[in-house]
C-alpha cells in the first residue's frame, strides 16, 4: 500500500500513566505497517477504515472500537473521512515497518 499522506495524530491528553492521541484522517489515506509497543484501544468517532492485520481485516466505523495487543502488526486504509481517538500507555511507541 503507497501512502502519500498519514493521518494526523494529536496528543490530546497525557496522564499519569495512559495517554489518548486524536486520529484524523481523508478517504484515501493511510498508515502503512506498524505496531504499538503496547496494547491500544482505538474508539471510532466518525467516518470508516479498514485495518489489515496478519489474521484479518477489520472495518472500523462510527461508534466501533477495537482492542489491539502490543506488537501486533496492522495497517490503516481510510475510506471515508475518518476520526479516532487512540488510548494507550504514555510510554508506547508506534514504529514502523522497514
């Protein structure tokens, strides 16, 4: 998957321990492959996805969250215009795949 523009992430809180990141997004853009090195829960709050993972794909719409565990591999395709928010430990780090 080319990826010529990534979702915007914006930290809107951080606390003692958790921190919550704003994913705004277009139809047509993406992240590539990547993962948390901890576990993330993303809440949908407007428009549809499709996360790839190794096992699945999964649409992610309106009022839809997900659970996904630490170091799982996935992908982001936006469909339609797309705002998350992402709840994860304060020190996780996303990296991506080479």
């Amino acid at each position: 998957m080319e990826v010529l523009n990534r979702p915007e992430l914006t930290h809107l809180q951080v606390g003692e321990n958790l921190k919550i990141l704003q994913i705004k997004a277009q139809a047509g853009t993406g992240m590539p492959v990547h993962h948390s090195t901890h576990e993330a829960v993303i809440v949908v709050q407007e428009g549809e996805a499709i996360l790839k993972t190794n096992n699945a794909d999964h649409i992610l719409k309106k009022g839809t969250s997900m659970l996904i565990p630490a170091g799982m591999e996935h992908s982001l395709s936006i469909l339609k215009e797309f705002k998350a928010i992402a709840i994860m430990a304060k020190n996780s780090n996303i990296n991506f795949k080479n």
